[in-house]
C-alpha cells in the first residue's frame, strides 16, 4: 500500500470515528452514568491517536512528494 493509499484510508476512518465521538459525547452528557462517560473517554483518547497518526502520515506523504521532486529536478536533461 502507497503512503497516499495508506493515508486516504485512515483519513476515511478517522471521518468515521469523528462521528461515533460525537455520538458517545452526546450519550455521555445525557445519560450522564459513569460507564458511558467511560466510554466517551476511551473513543475520545483512540481519536486523538488516530488523528496524530494521520498529521504523521500526511507529513510523510508531504516529504515523499518533495525527495520525488527533488530527484526529479536532478535528472539530467537529454
């Protein structure tokens, strides 16, 4: 798998993940019982590593676009 493959398919799971949160959040304020903050929580903490690893992905894609651009402007002209 590409690193832009890799990355569009985490960005798709990400998006996903987005909306359980917002789901669990509003369960969480209403239900307002520990176990569903509990689990608020624990999406909460897999969304924010999920969103790190997506900035490092894309960062990596970013570095891989510019060493291509690089080598290729180094090509000698024929």
């Amino acid at each position: 798998m590409t690193a832009r493959e890799s990355l569009r398919v985490l960005d798709e799971q990400v998006a996903v993940w987005n909306e359980a949160l917002d789901d669990a959040r509003i369960r969480s304020l209403v239900s307002e019982t520990p176990l569903v903050t509990a689990e608020y929580n624990e999406l909460s903490k897999h969304v924010v590593a999920a969103n790190a690893e997506m900035i490092r992905r894309s960062n990596e894609v970013q570095s891989l676009a510019a060493e291509r651009d690089r080598l290729l402007r180094e090509l000698p002209k024929e």
